[in-house]
C-alpha cells in the first residue's frame, strides 16, 4: 500500500474528519466575532483590542488559526492530488505538484507563524 508522505494524516477519512471539525471551529469563531461586532454598536479600537487580548480570545484565535491552516492544506493537498495529475498535465505534473505542495506548505507556514506573532506578539 503505498501511502502519501504529504497527506495531513494518515488516511481519507482523517483527512475528511479533520477537514469538518476545522470547518465547524472557524464557523463557531465566525458566528463570535459577528455576533460581538453586532451587539457593540460604536465599536471603537480600544474596545476591539480588548476583546482580542482576552486569553479566552486568544486561545479561540490561536485554534481558529490552526483549523485555518489545517482546513486550507487538505484542500489545497486535494487540488493538487486531483487536478495536478500525469493524464492531464503530462510528463512533469509530477514536478509541477511537488511544487505547488512546497509553496502551499510555506505559504500555510508563514501564514501561522504570522499570525501567532500577530496573535502572541508585542
């Protein structure tokens, strides 16, 4: 059985399961965020910053992001998988989908790393 070296997990079904959870965590931040830009009418910037530097809030932001970062390499991971195949890209799909894998994964990586010092920095 030849297995991917690039797959977020091990197996489809994992990949499936995180791809939903993912889906519902950066819902569930979605639906906080709206629901506190529309109960604080004259929202102001000190008011903004002091619902993110809530730890609560960082720590939902923090996994916001991770799911984010999750979320996007399995599909970006599928895409490449599908799309990026020998019978219609020919002879070098298999080069072009290593590097189009290694720009999603450094993208995905900085993208985090950004956010986090975003999220955790001064």
């Amino acid at each position: 059985m030849v297995t991917q070296a690039t797959a977020l997990s091990r197996t489809g079904v994992s990949d499936w399961i995180i791809q939903r959870v993912s889906a519902v965590i950066l819902s569930l931040y979605t639906l906080c965020v709206v629901a506190f830009v529309l109960t604080n009418p004259g929202l102001s910037y000190a008011a903004w910053v002091e619902y993110f530097t809530h730890p609560a809030m960082k720590i939902f932001t923090l996994l916001a992001l991770t799911s984010l970062c999750a979320h996007a390499w399995i599909g970006m991971w599928s895409i490449g998988g599908d799309y990026l195949r020998e019978h219609l890209m020919g002879p070098k799909a298999t080069t072009l989908r290593f590097v189009y894998q290694i720009g999603c994964v450094l993208i995905t990586i900085a993208y985090f790393l950004w956010g986090i010092n975003i999220l955790w920095g001064n």
